[in-house]
C-alpha cells in the first residue's frame, strides 16, 4: 500500500472514481517501479 493512504483512497483510484494527485502518482509508480504512464492513463474529459 502506498505509504499513508488508506485502502479506500486506493480502491478510488483503481475504480476511477477519484484521480490521484501529482505527488501521490509519482509515489505510487515509484513504490511498483513503474513509470505513472504504465500505471495510470490521461482522462480526456477533464482536460
């Protein structure tokens, strides 16, 4: 789990109903050894 996130903030995230911040993101991708592009894909709509 990603250090300080509880495990409906990343069920969020998985289910697309919440998007991470910048911070969080690189967090993520550094703790699987990813970059954020293989783990999480733009949104068209929000931008």
């Amino acid at each position: 789990m990603v250090q300080g996130r509880s495990r409906q903030t990343i069920n969020a995230i998985e289910t697309e109903k919440y998007e991470p911040s910048l911070s969080l993101a690189f967090k993520t991708a550094r703790l699987f050894g990813q970059r954020i592009e293989d783990i999480f894909e733009p949104n068209p709509e929000s931008d």
